[in-house]
C-alpha cells in the first residue's frame, strides 16, 4: 500500500491504522507551528489545576494523525482532503500512543471520492470519531492523462 490505492481498488470496510506514541516534542512542536500556546497543553502548574490534573495533547494533534492514514496509506498519496466531522471524545496524555484508523464507508464512483470512518484510539479506546470525505486518483483517469 505504499504506493496508495486508486478508487477503482477501494472496498467498503477496508482499513488502515497508523500508531504513535505523543511525546513532550510532539507537544511543543505542535505548539510551535500552530501557535496554539494554550498552557493547558504547555504548562504544568496551569494544568494541575484544570479537569484533566495534568497536561494533556492538543486535540487536532491526534486528528492529524489521520491525515498520516489518508496520504500515505489509505488510500494514499493523491488523495484530496474535502471535508472531516471530529467528535474529541477524551484527552490524550503525554507518553500514550494513539492509533488512527480509517475505513472505507461509502464509495461515491461518479467523481471517485469516497466516505470514511476516522478513529483515534488509546489503548482500544475512542479519544476522538469522525468522517471525512475524499477525492481519491482513478486509475482509468490516470490512464487517459497517459495517452
């Protein structure tokens, strides 16, 4: 699958999964890029005395772990973002790896895009769910751009 899939080799329930383990780098170079500098996620003594009693990983850091899934796995590279539905679920914690998995739901042939279900997971637990619609290369459009 490294090389992605056309939408003519998409099936519904198809899946794919990628794991990482969030680190305070994450975190901070997460922080950085954004320039989400919430000290929920950066400061200690602000967090203690948040809900969560301690830091916790910005929300779209573990949603765009899904993107890992959709440009490089499923269904891979040529694949065009449209739209993504997130529900955060629980927060995910320094040190606790997430696993993003996505699966085929709908398949739409008259563009080549298709439905999926997007689920980051701790340790077999939802932290967020949602649905994201892609437009995916057609083999038969790549071969009449050949010609």
């Amino acid at each position: 699958m490294s090389d992605g899939l056309f939408f003519e080799d998409l099936q519904l329930g198809q899946t794919a999964s990628f794991g990482k383990t969030i680190t305070e780098a994450d975190i901070v170079l997460f922080a950085a890029v954004t320039g989400d500098t919430n000290p929920m996620h950066l400061n200690a003594d602000y967090a203690k005395g948040t809900i969560f009693g301690e830091r916790i990983a910005h929300g779209m850091l573990a949603a765009g772990l899904i993107t890992k899934v959709l440009g490089t796995q499923l269904p891979g590279p040529g694949t065009i973002y449209m739209s993504q539905s997130l529900k955060f679920r629980a927060p995910v914690r320094i040190g606790e790896t997430v696993t993003a998995t996505v699966e085929v739901l709908a398949l739409h042939p008259d563009r080549h895009r298709a439905t999926l279900r997007t689920v980051c997971t701790v340790r077999g637990e939802p932290v967020l769910e949602g649905e994201a619609f892609v437009s995916v290369p057609s083999r038969a459009a790549r071969g009449k751009a050949a010609e």
